[in-house]
C-alpha cells in the first residue's frame, strides 16, 4: 500500500507539473501550496516529458496494484530506473553533453 501511494504522489505531481506547462489555470493544480516549486521545475520538461514519465508511473501502477503474482519490488525498481533513465536524458539536454559527468 505505501508504494502504490507514493506512486499515486508522483503522478500527482507529474500531472501538476504538466499542468502548468501546458498553461493551465493555477486552480487546476492539486499542491497549490508548492506551485512556485513546480512552475519552477516544469520549465525543464517539454509536455512529451511530462506525459512520458506519467505514462511509467501509470504502467507501473497497474502492475503493482493489479492481482498477478509479481515481484512489486522489481516492479518498482525498474519503473524508477526508467523515470531516472528520462531525468538523465532531460539533464544533459538541458545543460548539455558535460552534465551528469562527474
């Protein structure tokens, strides 16, 4: 129960996010009490993005939350290496091919 509520918190703010990006009304957004945090990180995503890493949490929510006989643990290893996997791909487009190295 705790992870498919800590998903359900990422989709909320993924979809805040992308929310703002696509200019929707303030009132639209579900953490208004952070909407200076999130215009601010919205500005680094395209909605393709933000739709993207939804669409993650979505598949693995459905797969966590259904009845079949899986690992949820793997489950959510792998959907939050992927959304990782879109961070990194966003971070070195933004501040170019040096990002990420270290």
């Amino acid at each position: 129960p705790r992870l498919v509520e800590a998903i359900h918190f990422g989709m909320t703010w993924i979809r805040d996010l992308l929310l703002i990006r696509i200019g929707a009304p303030a009132s639209f957004v579900v953490n208004t009490d952070l909407i200076d945090i999130l215009k601010t990180s919205a500005q680094h995503y395209s909605a393709e993005e933000l739709l993207a890493m939804h669409d993650e949490m979505a598949n693995g929510l459905m797969l966590v939350d259904s009845d079949t006989n899986i690992n949820r643990n793997l489950v959510a290893d792998v959907m939050f290496l992927r959304l990782r996997e879109k961070l990194s791909q966003n971070a070195v487009r933004s501040n170019g091919p040096s990002a990420g190295k270290g």
